[in-house]
C-alpha cells in the first residue's frame, strides 16, 4: 500500500520548517503577508492556505515548493529536511 503522508499523519513534512522561516523573516510577517509575497511570484494562495501548509494540512506541489524556497532564501532540500 502507498502512503502520501508523513510518519505524523502530515500531508507535507516542511509546514514546520516554512513557519519557522516566515516568522524569522526580518519584518514581521504575517500568514495573510505571506500569502500576498507568495501571490505576486504567481502561487494562487491565501492565508488559509499558508495556515494550513504550516500545521501540515494541506499538500504542497512542487511549483508551490520552488517558490517557497525561493522566497524563504533557502533551498528546496532545507525545506524538505526532515527535523521530526
């Protein structure tokens, strides 16, 4: 049997590492901010949709992935990397 979840029963394993990189960013940053950073690099996102990526609710793509990375100022790796 295939699984497409994590070993906590998460849809992504990087929505912890994604909150913990939106909040150091130097301004405050809130979900709803991000969402908008996040809408004008061409993801069609709103702050639900940050919320629920952070708490690993919601599945995300790997376009989604890329522009992530490159807003956070890491790599997709550092993303993806596994602290659980």
């Amino acid at each position: 049997m295939y699984k497409n979840k994590s070993s906590d029963g998460k849809n992504n394993i990087c929505g912890i590492r994604i909150k913990e990189l939106r909040q150091s960013l130097p301004e405050k940053t809130s979900q709803r901010r991000f969402a908008e950073i996040l809408q004008r690099e061409g993801i069609d996102i709103d702050k639900n949709a940050v919320q629920r990526i952070e708490s690993g609710q919601r599945f995300i793509t790997d376009i989604e992935l890329k522009i992530l990375s490159k807003v956070l100022h890491v790599t997709c790796d550092e993303l993806l990397e596994n602290k659980i």
